[in-house]
C-alpha cells in the first residue's frame, strides 16, 4: 500500500511537472522536476539486491584488436555497494586465476563505474549539478543537466524521464574529466525491468577515445545486468554471491 500511493504521487508530480514544462519550462521547473527524478531513482533503488554484471570490451587501436570479458556478482543496499565478487575475467585469451581475480576485487570502484558515477538522479549528488529546461517530447521529458564539479565521477547530459509511468527511461553522460589516456568518453545507462517487480539499471554502455603517441585507439565496453534478487538482510545477499564463486 505504502509503495503504491508513493507511485501514484511521484506520477501526480511528474504530470504537474510536464504540464508546467509545457507552458513555459525554466529554471524553477528544472530543478523541481529534477527532485522528482531523484525522488523515483531513490524509490527505485531501495532495499537490498544481489545481481551479476557481465561485462564485454573490445579495445582497439592501429591493427591491434582485444575482446576482454568479465562477469562480476553485487550486493546493495539502498542503491549503495555493500559486497562484490569477481566471478571471471578473460583478456583476450588468458583467463585470470583465483589469486588475480581477488586482486582485481580488491580495487576500488572506478570512477565510472556504477558505483563511482556521481549521478544528477541520486539525491546525495543533486546539488552538484544545475538544470536547464526541459524538453517535453510526446510521455518523455528530456531534462538537460551540467555538472557544477569538475572530476571524472561527475559530468554533463541528459535524464530521459518517462513522465507517464514516472520513471527514469536513460542517462546519456559525458564525464567533465575523461580517464587516463582517453580524450572523449561517453556513458549511456538504461533503465528497465530487473525482475518482475522491480526496476534499475539494466545495461550500461561507455565508449572510450584517445591515443597512445601516433596510434589513436577506442574501447567498447557494455555492460548487462541480470539475475536479480531481492533479500531480506545483507548477509543473506552476500553468502548468496559467495556461492557463485
């Protein structure tokens, strides 16, 4: 019942939202109907779930090609990491052992991982960004944001926000600071079902651009989300993802 009439306000506000936007969308706008997206985000995220990321990269640069996978189990809390396991990683064609893999386990969240990614929808990171109008585009409403921090967690875009079914349908983010070796990066993140009753992040897709001296290179890397699971406790989550190992 709680969950239901938080819905059915969260949709009252994001139809007050697009019809203000409609008629004369600004400043004031913006930043009300950015609370509301963060408002959904934070509904969306809260409680404690287990999931696998499989994640797929292909570097180039020159005529060198590399297909690098790995599948990693999470567990959060309230959209917050609470536990990970490396699963596999393949470089190329050398798969890491258990002692590398526990390794790279122990490294932290990169800054545009999921988990290192400042994002405008997140409640915690609102204030460090500005709004500009909104674009009303038939149910959807496009909300242009611009980072107020310079770092490689934060960056500048746009929120696509299904105003009908008041949710979040993508983020398409450009980090203010690209990685190392990198000129460009591009992060798109969708949104969708993770199980039958629950929404979130469902693919994450970063596209990578620079060069090392003459050669210029790219990276392809998509990341999928699946296997979702809700529990009750963290502990129960984590013994969950340990027996995948």
């Amino acid at each position: 019942m709680g969950g239901a009439w938080l819905w059915a306000m969260l949709l009252a506000a994001a139809a007050s939202m697009l019809s203000v936007a409609s008629a004369a969308p600004g400043p004031s706008e913006a930043r009300a109907l950015s609370r509301t997206i963060a408002e959904s985000y934070q509904a969306e995220e809260r409680g404690i779930l287990a999931f696998d990321v499989t994640q797929h990269s292909t570097i180039r640069g020159g005529p060198f090609r590399r297909d690098d996978y790995d599948v990693t189990a999470f567990v959060q809390t309230d959209g917050r990491l609470t536990a990970k396991a490396v699963l596999r990683h393949v470089e190329g064609s050398r798969s890491e052992d258990h002692a590398a893999l526990a390794k790279r386990e122990a490294e932290p969240e990169s800054p545009l991982g999921r988990y290192g990614m400042r994002l405008p929808c997140d409640p915690s990171a609102l204030d460090d960004y500005s709004f500009d109008a909104p674009v009303v585009q038939q149910q959807e409403v496009v909300l242009p944001f611009r980072t107020r921090v310079h770092d490689p967690a934060h960056g500048d875009g746009r929120i696509v926000f299904d105003s009908a079914a008041a949710r979040i349908v993508r983020i398409d983010f450009t980090p203010s600071v690209p990685p190392d070796r990198a000129s460009s990066a591009n992060v798109v993140i969708t949104f969708g079902p993770l199980m039958p009753d629950r929404r979130g992040i469902v693919k994450i897709v970063r596209v990578f651009e620079g060069h090392v001296g003459l050669v210029r290179g790219r990276v392809d890397s998509t990341s999928l989300y699946g296997n979702a699971r809700a529990f009750s406790s963290a502990t129960a989550a984590i013994e969950a993802i340990e027996h995948e190992r």
